[in-house]
C-alpha cells in the first residue's frame, strides 16, 4: 500500500492536462468510484489497525494533493480554452454606422440649380463679406434710400463710403458677373445670405437664396415669364401654374412678385396657402437700366431679367415644413426624413 500511494504521489507531479475533459479523465482515474485512491481507501479499512494512523494521515494527504492538483490543472486548461475561443462571433455581420444623409436645404439648393442649368444657365458665386456698393449701390439703392431697410444689415465696418457687411441678399452676385464676365449673361447664383432679424418660425438671421440674372439683347418680359413657368413645372409637377403680381425692388423695374399653384390642395384652398390656392416663391422684374448702367452695360443695347428666391421658403413648401427652424436645428430625426429625397 505504502508504494501504491507513493507512486500516485509521484505521478501527480508529471500529471498534465491540456483541456478541461483530460483533467476530469485524471479526476475520474484517481478519484472517481473505480478511481485508484478510492481504491486504496477499500483497502484501507482492511489494514492492521497499528497500521491505520499512519496509512490514514498519508491517504488523507495524498487525496487532498489529488485533488488540489486536478482543480488546477482544471482551471488552467479552462483559460487556456477561453483565450483561444473568441468571446464574440467574429463571423456575425458587423453593425453597420449609420450613414449620414443630404441636408434638405442642400438637396433644394441642388435642384434649384440643376434646373436652370438644364435650361443653360452657368453658376456663378460671390463673397459673403461683401460691401455695400455690391449689395446696394450697384444695385439702385441710393443712399438712404429707405428701401435698404427692407433688409436689416449686418455690418462687418462702417464709418467710411464703403463699409463691409454680411451680404443681405444673393444679388450682389449679379453685380460682380455683370462687371466680370462678357455678354450674354445667363447665370443662377447660389448662396448664404444674412439679415438681422429674429428668429422665429418664418424668420432666420441667415438663410440660402438663388438668384438668377440673364442679360443678352432683346430679352423681354415674355421670357421672364416663360423661364419661371418652366422652372416652377419642374420644380413643383407639371400641373403648376404661375401668376404675377406687381411689386417693387430697387434693382428692377417692373418688378413682381411670382405665385405658384399651391401643390397641396391645386388651388381649392388650404392651411398652407391659406385658403388663396397660391404660394409665393420669388421676386423678380427687368434689370433696372440704372443697375445695367452701373456695371457699364448700354441699357440701349442689352437688356436682361433677374429673380431671387429663397431656399429654405422653397423647401417648407415641397414638404410642407410648417417652422424654418427646423432646418437650422441639425435634429437627426428631421434630417433622416430626407435621407431618401433625392427625388422632391
Ligand atoms: N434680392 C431680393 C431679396 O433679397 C430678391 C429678388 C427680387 C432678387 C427680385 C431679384 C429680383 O433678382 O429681381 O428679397
């Protein structure tokens, strides 16, 4: 008996396991029912009773060395396992990152542009630090004219002839293709403009307009009307019709004021166009002679139109968004509606 529990006492030294099934094999081989220390215990009760403590005492030993020795070969081969099986399914799909989406403004901007680039007209774009001969001068506002209140101004500087300010309006963009680019003239300008007013629902201290100016010789009124009843079919369905009403600006003369179809209740009357069955996209009118004159442009020989308009006034009207803030926000919620507008 005495070699037997030496002998497992020595194999227990060079017992190794590299998974957790081999260590419970050694458990079973040693310990388990048929096992070799339980075995040994049989035996046990058998022996000499002289014999008994001290057999006892080093069977006692022998089983506890066992079955320290297994629980760590045990745990160890468990880590083992653990560190080369991966936690994570490596081969499930990987969460996709949400992709981000065209900003509405953007994507009414683009069509805006796109449609008159259809028709041939080029883009042409200005500073938004502008001063105020672009913005005002050049365009017939005389000084102190009131109708430069028409726009409250941010001013970057004053105190001199020239101060520079935030431009109020795209027009300025007309000014400096006029004094830059050859005749004909068909160009859209796209832009950021600002104006000192509060913010509300209708109202925003910087929004985006187009502005659309064509000079060439003999362009008439006609035109002008031809060329924003096709851009509001394109821009608003093929059923829209358009109406004029007259207006005034400084930099045209006539000037107007353009009304499309309201495209939510086709001219029955409804919230939106509040019950008149329009809805007003622009300005527009022939370039003043005076504005022709200023960018040395015979008035005799050339004349031209121009329009303006706002993108965001746009926009709430194709998705009938009731309050201008929500395009400054940035709420994902609002901006994720758009994701698929490619087509307004
Ligand atoms: N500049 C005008 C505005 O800011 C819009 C506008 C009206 C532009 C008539 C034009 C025009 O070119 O002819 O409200």
């Amino acid at each position: 008996m005495k070699e037997a529990i030496e002998q497992i006492f020595q194999e227990l030294q060079q017992l190794k396991a590299t998974t957790q099934s081999e260590a419970e094999q050694a458990r079973i081989r040693f310990l388990g029912k048929k096992g070799e220390i339980t075995a040994l215990m049989e035996q046990f009760r058998t022996i000499a009773p002289e014999l008994k403590r001290e057999y006892g005492q080093k069977l006692n030993e022998l089983k506890k060395a066992t079955t320290e020795r297994i629980e760590a070969l045990k745990s160890a081969a468990a880590s083992a396992e653990e560190a080369t099986q991966p936690k994570q399914d490596l081969t499930m799909p990987g969460d996709a990152l949400p992709l981000g989406s065209r900003h509405p403004v953007s994507i009414v901007r683009e069509q805006i542009v796109d449609i008159f680039r259809k028709f041939g007209y080029d883009v042409a774009e200005g500073p938004e630090i502008e001063d105020d001969y672009h913005v005002f001068e050049a365009l017939n506002f005389p000084p102190n004219h009131p109708a430069r209140e028409m726009q409250d101004t941010f001013f970057v500087s004053t105190g001199h002839l020239n101060p520079l300010l935030l431009r109020t309006h795209t027009s300025s963009v007309q000014v400096r293709t006029m004094e830059t680019q050859p005749l004909p003239i068909r160009v859209v300008c796209p832009g950021r403009v600002f104006r000192n007013e509060a913010i509300s629902a209708r109202a925003h201290c910087i929004f985006h307009q187009v502005e659309g100016l064509y000079i060439d010789k003999n362009v008439t009124f006609a035109d002008l009307k031809q060329a924003i009843l096709l851009f509001a079919r394109e821009m608003f369905g093929p059923e829209t019709e358009i109406r004029m009403r007259p207006s005034y600006f400084p930099f045209t003369e006539p000037s107007a004021e353009v009304d499309v179809s309201c495209n939510i209740c086709h001219g029955k009357g409804c919230n939106i166009c509040k019950g008149t069955g329009w809805l007003e996209i622009m300005g527009c009118g022939m370039v003043d002679p005076n504005v022709l004159k200023a960018s040395g442009i015979d008035p005799e020989v050339y004349s031209g139109f121009a329009f303006g308009m706002g993108v965001e006034r746009i926009a709430m009207l194709k998705w009938q968004v009731n309050d201008l803030r929500h395009y400054f926000e940035n709420d994902m919620r609002f901006l994720g509606e758009f994701a698929t507008a490619t087509e307004v």
